[in-house]
C-alpha cells in the first residue's frame, strides 16, 4: 500500500510535465480515493473496516473544515443580499467546485495520516521527490543535457532567457510552482523538526535543497528566510511565553497583510513596491484593487469572484498573483481578519492544549510560510502546499497523541 501511495501522491502532485497539464481533477480524484481507504483503517487505533470517527479524527475534520463552511456560507449570504452586482450559476458552482477541492485536500491529508501514521511525512516527501525528479529527466531527454546544465548553473539568471530559445522553455519547464512550494515546507521540517539520525536528516535537507534549487521560486526562498528567523527566535519559546508571543505575533502579521492590501490598492504612489513588482503583476493589481475598499465597512465580493471576473471580463490577467489581496477582496474586511486570525492563533492554540504542543508549534511556523507566499503568489488552492502543510504537522499529532494513549493504556 506504500508503493501505491507514494506513485499515485507522485501524479496528484504533477501540476505539469514538461509544461504539459495533467489533467486538473485527476489529483482530486485520487485524493478522494485515499480517502475512502482511510475511512476503512485507523493507524492510532489499528482496526482494519472499522467506520467508527475516533474523537481526534471528529476535532480535525471540524478544525480544518470550518473555515471552508464558512467561507461558503458567508459567501453564499452575500450574494443573495446582492452585495456583489450580477451574480450568475456560473458563480455559484465555481464557489463550490473551489471550496470543495479545499475541503478534499484538508481531508485526504487527515485520512492518508490515520493510513500511515508518522510514516506518511516520509511517504509524501518521497513522491513529491519522484514528481520533480522524473520532470527534471523528463526535460533532460527532451532538451539535452547541456541546456540542463546552463539552466542549473545560471538559475538566478532565468528571467533574462530569450522567450522562446531552448534556455526559455527549459526553465519554464522546470518552474514546478505546486512541488516547489511545497518541498519548501519539507525542509523547513527537517532542518528543525526532524529527529532521524545525522546521516539521513542530512541526505533530507540536501534532497530538499536540490528540489526547491531545480523548480527555483523567489517567493519560496524569502519565505524559508522569514520562518527560519522566526522558528529560531518565536516559535522555539516554551509553554505561556508561546501562547502569549503567539497572540502578538498575529497583530504583528495582521500588521504586514493590511500593509500589502493597502500598498495594492495606492500602487502608484508605492515606488519601492513598483520597483520590485514584474509588468503583469503590476497590471493585474491594478485592475483587482478598482474591486475593494480599505474600511472596516467593505464586506467582500464572495470567495472565489475574483477569479471569475479576471476569467471572464479579462482573460488575458488571468489569476490574482496575491492570496492576500484575493481573500480581502472577497472575504471583506473582517473576513480577512478572521482568516489570518485562525491559522495562526485559534488552530496552533487549540493544538497545542488539547493534542501536541510540538504540532501546535509546527502548523504555526507552517503558517508564516506559506502565508509569505500569499503576498505575490497564488498558492492557497494548489494541491501539493496546502496537502503538505496540513499533512506533516497532523502526522506528528497522531504520532504523539498514539504515544500518549499507549501510555495511559500501560499506566
């Protein structure tokens, strides 16, 4: 079961290959096979055919769904009051079929946990170590080797290949977004979470390190940057003094995400922001901040309308480019607040007291990741980063929360 697991995560995790599309929904497919299976077997309580929902698997589903529920609900409200101009079927069933693959991943990474266990962190790095490895051959069998090698070598220097030489198609090719973003919570775990021996936590990070290098995004290095920093002088601090330094440090990223919001919505007066931007961000920030008002007052478009509209009203902006900008836009003022507010508060508190005091620690460092991405990126629906960044600090809670009940058995 192993085998199937680490081959078929491989081909959920396949955004593209060789900038060929995998078919979109075969991830979710699969995801939702996993879990069926899960459903059958508990890891914690090894049963095989047993449907009993265990009180833990009950808190998780109630912990990462919500959200989802109400985001929909909210949504759903708002577009009925007519808060958000002409709103179609169309709408409607996009707001499903987004909130629904969000909901399939949070599931499928709670199931694939009560499968495997702990084993499952190195299980899904595993496939996700085989999805950049076979794109990487796969490119060197169509390009050559040489063109491979420049690409490696030069990395930093991508964005000034000549659109449309073989340098040009062989870094978009390798620009992975899904895996890489992803395999930079891997290394974030490794490096401080890890507890393997020396030699194999070594063989990790450099494995780690070599994925993120090949499908190279700036976004991820920035964000391994910052967590490092806080890992090192936040995270790592013991019982009160961490839930007290938690509650401070979300007014602190509350602080940065509205600064961003509002940055966008008076991009032409932000030069140093303008200096760093590329021409189609600027251009889409352009066109999405004409949608949102900065007041406690604006109450969202309705999640998922963003999209929609750049999809239909001007397809060739296509995507947000901004997570944080999305989600304030459509989520409303205090939307906004609430989300930022349970990911890094309510979610790593509740962990933290009830489960494992080192998961509750994990998802919040997890958090300040990939909510870095969500400044200039649209990572918060990719497959693989949201599935890696529920999965691994929920194996670690079942792991110490198996433990613990092992014990009291004993006791």
């Amino acid at each position: 079961m192993k085998i199937l697991y680490v081959l078929s995560m491989a081909l959920a995790f396949s955004m593209e290959i060789d900038s060929i599309s995998v078919p979109y929904f075969l991830k979710y497919i699969i995801a939702f096979m996993w879990i069926i299976i899960g459903a059958f077997y508990d890891h914690v309580e090894g049963c095989f055919f047993t449907l009993r929902i265990t009180k833990i698997k009950k808190d998780l589903f109630k912990l990462f769904l919500i959200p989802i529920a109400v985001a929909f609900s909210y949504t759903c409200m708002i577009w009925l009051a007519g808060q958000s101009g002409h709103i179609t079927f169309s709408n409607f069933t996009r707001l499903i079929s987004n909130l629904g693959c969000m909901a399939i991943i949070a599931a499928s990474a709670i199931m694939c946990t009560t499968i495997f266990g702990k084993d499952v962190i190195r299980l899904t790095f595993a496939a996700l170590v085989f999805t950049i490895g076979f794109n990487a051959l796969v490119v060197i069998q169509n390009y050559g080797l040489s063109p491979m090698i420049t690409y490696i070598t030069h990395v930093f220097q991508a964005d000034s290949y000549e659109y449309g030489s073989t340098l040009s198609r062989v870094s978009y090719a390798m620009e992975i977004h899904d895996g890489t973003f992803a395999m930079g919570i891997f290394l974030l775990y490794f490096v401080f979470y890890e507890e393997a021996e020396m030699k194999t936590r070594l063989l990790q990070i450099v494995m780690a390190l070599l994925c993120s290098y090949l499908g190279f995004k700036r976004n991820e290095l920035i964000g391994i940057l910052v967590v490092s920093v806080i890992a090192i002088t936040v995270v790592r601090k013991k019982g009160k003094d961490f839930l007290r330094t938690n509650q401070i440090v979300t007014f602190a990223v509350l602080i940065a995400c509205f600064s961003f919001v509002l940055a966008v919505k008076y991009l032409d007066q932000m030069t140093l922001l303008l200096s760093v931007l590329d021409i189609y961000r600027i251009r889409v920030y352009r066109f999405i901040r004409e949608m949102y008002s900065v007041s406690p007052f604006y109450i969202g478009k309705g999640y998922s309308y963003v999209n929609f509209i750049l999809g239909n009203q001007n397809k060739l902006l296509g995507t947000s480019h901004s997570d944080l900008v999305r989600v304030y836009t459509e989520m409303g003022f205090w939307g906004f607040v609430a989300w930022i507010w349970y990911y890094f508060t309510y979610i790593p508190r509740y962990i933290y007291r009830n489960y494992s005091e080192l998961a509750g620690k994990m998802f919040m460092m997890f958090s300040f990741y990939v909510f870095s991405t969500y400044f200039l990126d649209n990572t918060l629906t990719l497959f693989a980063n949201q599935f890696v960044y529920y999965v691994v600090p929920i194996a670690i809670l079942y792991d110490e929360y198996g433990r613990n009940t092992q014990l009291e058995q004993e006791i």
